[in-house]
C-alpha cells in the first residue's frame, strides 16, 4: 500500500473512532416554509450576523438551480446576501459581466442582494490539509460575511462525481483561479491552463475536501449546511444542456457537520428501491464512475466532519 494511501486509512479509523454521531436533519417536503424550518432545527441563529448564502446561480440553460421562489424565504429570514464566484469554464458566468446577466435571468437580483465574490479580486485563505492545495483562493469579498449559509442542490457532477456542500464550499467558494487551482490539485492557478494540468481523479476529489475544510474553518461555528434534494440529474448545475431529471424528488437534508450531510444524502441515493419513474441506477453510476465518494471519505480522514450520523426526521 502506497504510503499516501495508508495515512489517509489510518486518518480515516481515526475520524471514524472520534466523532460521535452527527444530527442530520430531514424533511420530505420541499418548500419555502420546509427550508426555513430545517434551519431553525439547527440550533445555529445567524441573528446579528453578515450573513453569505452560498447557492450556485445555475448555468444558462439548466433549469434544475435551487429556484429564488424557493429559497427566498430562507434568505430573508438570515437577513442574508446571496453569494457566488464565477466559473473557470467557458460559458455565462465566467465573466464577472455575463455572471451578472445569468443572475439577473434566473431572478436572483430580485429576491436579496447578490455578491460576486470575486469580480473584485481574490484572497487566500488558509488550509490544514496540505498534501496538494496549500491554500484555497476565495474571493476577496469574503470578509464581508462573518456567517454563511451553505445551501445546495444536491445532483450529479461531471467530474466530482456529485455535488452537494462539500462542493458547494470548495469549488463554489472558490474565485476562478482558485477553482483551477483545485481542480489541477496545486499545479497551477491560471484558469487557461487547466485542462492542460488536470489532476488524477483522486488528487482533485482531495483537493475539494481540503478547500472545503478551509472554507467551514474560516467560519467555526458560523455555518450552517443545507442539501436540498431535487431536479437530481446526473449533472451539475454549471452544465448547460443536463441530462434528463429521471429521479424523484426526495427531500431537504441540513447539518452543522457537512461530512455527515454529504454522507447521508449519497446513501439515500445508493439505498434508494428504484421504481417506475424513479431511477436511481445512473446517479449510482455516475458517482462510482468518478469515485465520487472518496470526497466525503477524505473530508472525514482531514477531520472535516464524521461519517457517523442519525437522521431526524422534522415530519415526525
């Protein structure tokens, strides 16, 4: 066994022996008034905070974003600034200009304040887990926020294999040059040259843990995490053209623990008695496919969070 490989099993009996089990939450029912409720549930009020809800604004031409109907109750209810950065892929958010134009198309400039992050420049921030990324680069917006709402539409992904907080705090946070510097695990920083030094499979996936990891340290106790389960197609939010939605929509799942979180809601999926109309199979595979799990597993090892969790259910 490779020496990496050992240290990270060896860190991964150690998280799963020192963490408790962490509370999840969860609700069947998707609604305005069902998301500010699995907040309140936390227990972690951000009641005279500068509050970042961090969503994901959705690419032109997907339909499957967390829609601002949804969530605006939420964010009012924080008192919350909408958040993003924009992507290191060609197409309409790329730019801070065109970003601005999704934003407005979707109608999320009509529900709260929106922050590009990044479209004034970018910080780094620090990481305990150092064996690729040496720090994760964030927009310089950042210090604004003293709280943050980590809401995300949990679904497939490309190259991640599937995205929910996790993902949402490492590459969602991250400004242009920080997401090519976690998907080419620290080789480079220049957005032009990142499909030119993508990293094996496993390095990016760890690399994501790591951001992630630094993005919950900068905050503490000030984050809150929210999986909302539906439109899930086997891509991401940031592809134009998705594939078809052929699963059910589930629920909303939230946590202080986004290890936990990200857990729970991949084994509803792989747990999942696949029926007419709901077809788990392709999720499935699409996360194996890209060994999708071994985020969480990583997070887990780095001291992110517990693989260990019980479900309580708020329909009870």
């Amino acid at each position: 066994m490779k020496a990496r490989h050992f240290l990270i099993a060896l860190l991964l009996l150690t998280s799963i022996s020192g963490y408790a089990q962490s509370k999840v939450y969860m609700t069947r029912e998707i609604s305005p008034e069902s998301l500010v409720r699995i907040y309140k549930a936390l227990g972690r009020p951000a009641d005279g905070h500068r509050v970042a809800v961090k969503i994901s604004t959705g690419e032109a031409g997907n339909p499957n974003y967390l829609q601002p109907t949804l969530i605006a109750a939420l964010v009012d209810t924080v008192h919350g600034t909408i958040v993003e950065c924009n992507t290191a892929y060609p197409g309409k958010r790329n730019t801070t200009e065109a970003h601005w134009e999704t934003i407005r198309e979707h109608g999320f400039d009509s529900i709260a304040p929106v922050d590009l992050m990044d479209e004034e420049g970018e910080m780094k921030i620090h990481v305990r887990d150092r064996r690729h990324i040496k720090y994760d680069i964030v927009g310089n917006h950042l210090p604004r926020y003293d709280y943050m709402v980590n809401l995300a539409h949990f679904k497939g992904h490309g190259m991640g294999g599937y995205g929910g907080v996790l993902k949402n705090a490492s590459i969602g946070v991250a400004s242009s040059a920080g997401k090519a510097y976690i998907h080419t695990a620290g080789k480079s920083e220049k957005v032009d040259q990142l499909w030119n030094q993508i990293a094996e499979q496993d390095d990016f996936l760890e690399s994501m843990a790591s951001a992630a990891q630094g993005v919950h340290d900068y905050f503490g106790d000030n984050i809150v995490y929210i999986n909302v389960m539906n439109n899930m197609s086997v891509d991401c939010d940031c592809a134009a053209n998705p594939s078809e939605v052929l699963l059910k929509d589930y629920g909303i799942l939230a946590s202080t623990d986004p290890v936990a979180l990200d857990k729970a809601c991949v084994d509803i999926i792989f747990n999942m008695k696949a029926s007419e109309g709901n077809d788990n199979a392709p999720l499935i595979e699409r996360i194996n496919s890209r060994h999708g799990t071994h985020t969480i597993d990583h997070a887990a090892a780095i001291g992110l969070g517990s693989l260990n969790y019980e479900i309580i259910n708020l329909d009870k």
